[in-house]
C-alpha cells in the first residue's frame, strides 16, 4: 500500500511542479517590470525625487545576486521543498512590508526582504525541475515554465501604471500577496523534497565578494544622489577594490570557493560574463530610464508609460525566434560584435528627441530597441555556456545567473549616475528636464558602442556547437 501511496504522491508532485515552477517565474518576472512605471509616484508619496529613487530597484537586484550562490547550497542541504516553502513566504511577507512602507529606508528595507525570498525562489524550483525529470522530458517541462516568465514583462508596466493610476502604488505590491497564498497551498503537494551532500559553504568569501560587490554598488548610489564629496568616494572605492582583491586571493587558496575563478579559464565563458558586464552598464538602465523620461521629461501618466513599455516587451518576446538563426548564419563573433553596436546606436537615437517630440516617435526605437537587446543577451547567454562540460556545467551556470542580476544592478546605478551627472550642468538643461535625459541616452549609446570591443576578441568558431542548440533564457 505505502508503495502505491508512493507512486500516486510522485505522480501529483510531477503534474503539478511545472504548474508552481511557472508561478514562481511570474511572480518574480511580474515583480520585477511592475515597478518601473511606478517610481515618480512612490517618489512624490514619499517626498522625493524621482531622479534619485532608484535604489528601491537596486537593493532587490543586488541582493538577489548575492544570494544566487547560497540557494542552491541550502536546497541540497535543508531540501527543495522547505527552502521553497521559505522563499515563498519570504517573498510574500516582503511585499506586504513593501506596501505599508511610507519611508524611502523602510521601503528599501522591505525590498532586501522581498529579495531575500526572489532569490531562492526561481532557483530552488529549476532545481527541483532538473533533479524531478528526466532529461528527456526537461526541454518540455523546462520551456513550459519559461513561458509566465516573459509575460511577466509584457504585463507589468501596464498593471503597474493602472494600478498607481486608478489605486495607488502600493497595489502593485499587494499583487503579490495571493499569487504567494496560492503558492505556499500547492508547495504542501507540489514540490518533492530532495537532498544532496553538500561542501561546508564558504562563510568567508561570502562576506568578502558580497562586501566589495555592496560598496561599489553604495559608491554609484549616493554618487548619483549627490549626497557624498570626493573623499568618501575615494574611501568607498578603496574599501571596495581592497574587498574584491582579497576575494580573488582567497577563491585561489580555497578547494571550494563561492565563485570558482578558474571558471575564467574558460575563454568562450570569460568573455560571455565580461560582455554581459559591460554591455549592460549602457542597456540595462533602458527599462529604468525609459519610464522616467515619459512621465517625468514628457508629463504622461504611469498608465501612458506602461503602455509605451508593451512595444519592446512584444518585439523582445518576438526577437527570440529569431536569434538561433542568426546565430547560425553568421557565427557568435559577427552576431554579437554587429548586434551591440547597431544596439548602441539605437539607443543613441533617443538623444534626437525634444520637448516638442512626438511620442509616436518613441515606439519604433522602443520595439528596435527591445528586439536587438533581445538578441544580445540571448547570444551572450548560450556563448558563456558553449565549451561547459558536466564538471563545469552547475557553477558556470551558476556564476552567469549572478552576473546578469549584477549587471541590472551596475546598469540601474550607471544610468542614475549618467543622468544624475547631466542634471547637474547648467549649460545642458537649460531649465528643461527632457535635456539631461537626451545626454544619458546619448552617453549610454556610445558606452553600448565601445563595447562592442570585448567581442572582437572571439574566434568565428566559437559555440559552434551551441549555435544550432536552443537558446538559454535571460
């Protein structure tokens, strides 16, 4: 009997994991794009500028790429199903401290926790999917879970406008709140609990790669706000660098680091990682600006620059059929060499606007924008991933999911930056809010351009063998 109880627990587990790994996938993506269109209202609820709010976004990106590491251990150590069962409530709870905010640091603080929970969440369920299933049947399972994950986008910069529109903002985090309750029902049936034997986690370069990751990202945050001189930001960046030095000289001593540098040897991943940095220091501010420029440059409603986001979250779900052929046709090199360049210029293209620019004009370079920024990540994924072998395969994949969460991050803070530079110049505003805006654009164009440089470094073989493979997700 306690076989065929067994067999028919196994059985619901396996027809209802998909359905929770697709709901963690939306919350998360939801969670991720709703905020966007809602920051000048949060701002002017919470008596501040709009300009200098966005460490609400960076507190969450950069805790949930500091943790990326430590939820795989703790899954394999406690099990799948109750560190699920955490992150879920985690996530839940952080959103409804988020919605009863009504201070910027309070608000922060309610995003760490909320993060706490997002970056275990999406991780432990891919987990739990991969050790589920047979590899035979993970491309299935795996693209069906995928799917949430793009809507998520699609949907939530409207949602978001609506609902700081026609409620208030912090509807867009109470959202949250039944999605989580449906979510924590299912994980009592839903999720197997698997265990593995782990190695003892490495406390110390943890604190380390984390402290120096922190203070730079502290360095650009209170650089953008303007609240610091120069010679905190020659201590925090001194404070910062002395961190990451000490990381890299103890990841070389220990046996089984957080981050495994000899990953690096890998030449078609090191350069995968670099230019998903680097590239991503002039893109991966575009969802954050973008909304700003609507409401706060052209005075259009949250519901307005939700809507102007739809244009690029189709074209980038539509760009993403396109990319294998591509690849296929003209190799990584060429691809990811021309792609980010004509993405650079693109961007540039936003500097043409004016104050007496229709907004028509921006829906073109939104959908352009959103589709090559959809082939770029794509093509930068599957190469970091092309020459990993079983050895190499968890943590290479690993240390991408952390370098895309910090490249969000950088990107936020280098965009906030930039903009925050060009509003303090005179000469250029002209007591107009558009024009500091048209100079970051510019500014982040030319960063996209230059580069374009780490990619004349691959061979045109390079990922031949993935170019015919399916496309890893962002």
């Amino acid at each position: 009997m306690s076989n065929t109880i067994d067999e028919a627990s196994n059985a619901k587990m396996l027809k209802y994991l998909p359905w929770l790994a697709a709901m963690a996938f939306f919350m998360q993506a939801l969670d991720g794009t709703i905020l966007n269109t809602s920051l000048p209202t949060i701002a002017k609820d919470l008596g501040k500028s709009p300009l200098e709010i966005q460490s609400i976004i960076v507190a969450y990106t950069l805790t949930v790429a500091l943790l990326i590491p430590v939820s795989g251990w703790l899954s394999d150590k406690y099990g799948t199903k109750k560190i699920f069962q955490i992150a879920i409530f985690t996530f839940t709870l952080g959103s409804v401290l988020c919605a009863f905010a009504t201070t910027l640091p309070f608000l922060v603080i309610s995003r760490v926790i909320q993060a706490i929970g997002g970056s275990m969440m999406v991780p432990v369920a891919r987990l739990a999917i991969l050790y589920a299933y047979p590899k035979r049947e993970l491309l299935k399972v795996i693209n069906f879970i995928t799917i949430p994950g793009l809507i998520g986008p699609l949907l939530g910069p409207s949602l978001g406008g609506f609902l700081v529109d026609a409620l208030s903002w912090h509807w867009i985090f109470l959202v949250n709140i039944p999605f989580g309750i449906i979510a924590l029902w299912m994980t009592t049936f839903a999720i197997p609990d698997f265990k593995h034997p782990v190695f003892k986690f490495d406390i110390r370069g943890m604190i380390l790669f984390s402290g120096g990751v922190t203070f730079l990202t502290l360095l650009m945050e209170l650089v953008s706000s303007r609240v610091i001189g120069y010679q905190m930001v020659i201590a925090l960046a001194v404070i910062s660098i002395f961190l990451i030095a000490l990381y890299i000289y103890h990841a070389r001593k220990k046996q089984h680091p957080l981050i495994d540098l000899n990953l690096f040897k890998i030449r078609t991943l090191k350069i995968g990682i670099i230019g998903n940095l680097i590239t991503r220091l002039g893109i991966g501010g575009m969802p954050f600006l973008t909304p700003l420029l609507l409401q706060v440059g052209y005075g259009h409603s949250a519901v307005v620059a939700g809507l102007m986001m739809i244009p690029a979250a189709i074209s980038n779900m539509l760009a993403k059929s396109f990319a294998v052929p591509i690849v296929s046709k003209f190799g990584y090199r060429k691809t990811l060499i021309w792609n980010t360049i004509v993405l650079g210029l693109v961007i540039c293209m936003f500097y043409l606007m004016r104050a007496d620019t229709s907004i028509y004009y921006i829906i073109p370079l939104m959908i352009l924008n959103g589709f090559f920024s959809s082939i770029q990540f794509t093509a930068m994924n599957t190469l970091s991933l092309a020459d990993l072998d079983e050895r190499t395969s968890s943590e290479g994949n690993s240390l991408l999911s952390v370098t895309q969460q910090l490249s969000l991050t950088f990107g936020i803070s280098v965009a906030a930056l930039i903009l925050g530079v060009f509003r303090q110049m005179d000469s250029i505003n002209n007591g107009e809010q558009i024009e500091a805006f048209r100079y970051a654009f510019l500014t982040m164009g030319i960063l996209t351009v230059l580069s374009s440089y780490i990619f004349f470094q691959l061979n045109s073989t390079d990922g031949q063998q993935m170019s015919r493979k399916r496309v890893h997700e962002e």
